[in-house]
C-alpha cells in the first residue's frame, strides 16, 4: 500500500509504462501532471474493478446456488438466517431454542444480528481504502491547485469564457497582462512547450468548464470570480480546449484550438501579433 502511495504522489509527470491503454478515452498526456493523473486513475479503476466483480459475481452465484427449487425446502434457525447461507459465509447460527424447519406449520424468518466479525471487516476494507485514495491524492492535488501551486515564473494567460467563445488574452510588448497593449485572440491559446503557464479563468455569463484532456485538466469557470489554473505542456502539437459544463443551447459548438509551440516558434509568433495589433490601434 506505501508503493502504491508513493507511486501516485510521485508529479514528476514521467512516463507510464500502462499510460497508453488509456488512449481509447483520452489522448495521449501531454502536460508535467497529466502522467501521476492517469496513475491514480488506474489505480482507483484496480480497486473498484476488484470490488465490481466480487460483488457481482456473488450476486450471481447466490441467486443460482439459492433459487427456489421443487423438493429443496429452506432451513430457518430461529434467528432467521437460512443455515445453508450462513455456514457458506463461515458463521455458526445460534439455536437457543432449535431450529424451525420446513415442516413445521408455521415458517417465520427471524432477523438476527448477524456476524459482528463480517461487518467489521466489510466496514474496515473500505475506510481503509478510501483514506488510502485520499493519501494518494493529496500530493497531487495540492501540486496542481494548492494555494501557492503556480511557479514563480508562470506565462499568464487571461481567459473570459462566454456563450459560446473563449476569449484569450496575451501580455503585450510590456510583457505585463492587464496593461493597455495587451491583445485577444477568440478561440485560440498559443503557449511555449515546457514553459509554467498560469491561465487567469473568468466567466462573462454562466459557468463554464475550461477541459483540456491531452493535460488532463479541467477547471471551472464561474461569473464573479478569477480563478488561477496553471499547467506545463511537455511537446509541441495542437489540442483542443472544450467546454465540459453545459452552458446553453450552443454548449457542443464551445471548442478551441491549444497550440503548444517550440520556444523559437511562440517567440516568432507572438513578435506577429505584437506588430499586428499594434498597426490596428495606431490605425483607429
């Protein structure tokens, strides 16, 4: 249990040897914490799969092994636990005052207690579990939204959700977000690769959900509030940026385009637009 703690704590984003069976549901990872993010799913997925087909499997079984059949008569004992399933479950019933059977004239089940020992232990199995998950966990979510999570020297980003558009805005030639050169761009996030980017999350209208999946990360975006959320992509591609909250009636048309550029690239980029919006403004 410590290995498997220590394992899904690990935010170095490394590899991941089963990384690429999840590809059928996701991309592949593409941000620093998008690889402890998909180890800790293939953990929780382990555990509830075990506890899936346990479950289900002695649900099938008893149905089979206890359905009613002609000449097969139940045996009650007097706390009304059939004694067939009791002793299948390893407990002795108690018979204090004998059993009643199926020939007696009037068949009553009685509720008993039950086994102090089994519930125990159905009960201490998954406390044990769940404060496990939430040890595993903790690292992470602290170094993804903690409180001082973002690096020093993050690239901010401001991003207003609005039905249905995502309005990005760049620092402009100061280099400083919220200053008179800045510039927006609809529907279009350009970030350096291997770079802290801290995106400054606002809403115009309703709540909106900023999902990237090849970084694995999602963040709410509410009305009233800015909301820091912070990642590193780790190669240049282009992913998309959805909107996971329904928001409207055009919900399934809020899609961006995530294109993660090379140092030289964003550089060369960004100079463009700089010049670009420059030239409008001074044309107004």
């Amino acid at each position: 249990m410590l290995t498997l703690i220590q394992a899904a704590a690990d935010t170095s984003g490394a590899a991941l040897p089963f990384s690429r069976f999840l590809t059928w549901m996701m991309p592949p990872a593409s941000s620093t914490f998008a690889g402890p993010i998909d180890r800790l799913y293939y953990i929780i997925l382990v555990i509830t799969s075990i506890v899936f087909f346990l479950v289900e499997g002695g649900l099938i079984w008893f149905c089979i092994a206890y359905r009613a059949r002609p000449g097969r008569h139940a045996q009650y004992s007097v706390g009304g636990v059939t004694e067939t399933v009791l002793q299948a479950v390893g407990v002795r019933p108690k018979e204090p005052g004998g059993s009643v059977t199926s020939e007696s004239p009037m068949r009553k089940a009685y509720y008993i207690h039950g086994s102090a020992r089994a519930e125990i232990i159905w009960t201490a199995i998954p406390a044990v579990t769940v404060v496990a998950l939430g040890i595993m966990s903790a690292g992470l979510w602290n170094h993804i939204k903690g409180r001082n999570s973002v690096p020093a020297d993050a690239i901010a980003f401001g991003v207003r959700a609005k039905q249905f558009e995502w309005n990005v805005t760049y620092a402009g030639a100061d280099g400083k977000l919220e200053t008179g050169d800045d510039f927006t761009i609809r529907n279009q996030l350009h970030v350096p690769v291997n770079k802290p980017i801290l995106v400054n999350l606002t809403s115009e209208d309703a709540i909106h959900s900023f999902f990237v999946p090849a970084f694995r990360l999602k963040q709410d975006a509410v009305p009233g509030m800015k909301i820091r959320v912070w990642f590193q992509a780790m190669q240049p591609g282009t992913m998309e940026l959805a909107c996971a909250e329904l928001c409207g009636l055009g919900h399934y048309k809020m899609r961006a385009i995530v294109t993660v550029h090379t140092q030289q690239d964003y550089d060369a980029w960004l100079a463009d637009q700089i010049a670009q919006h420059a030239q409008t403004v001074a044309s107004r």
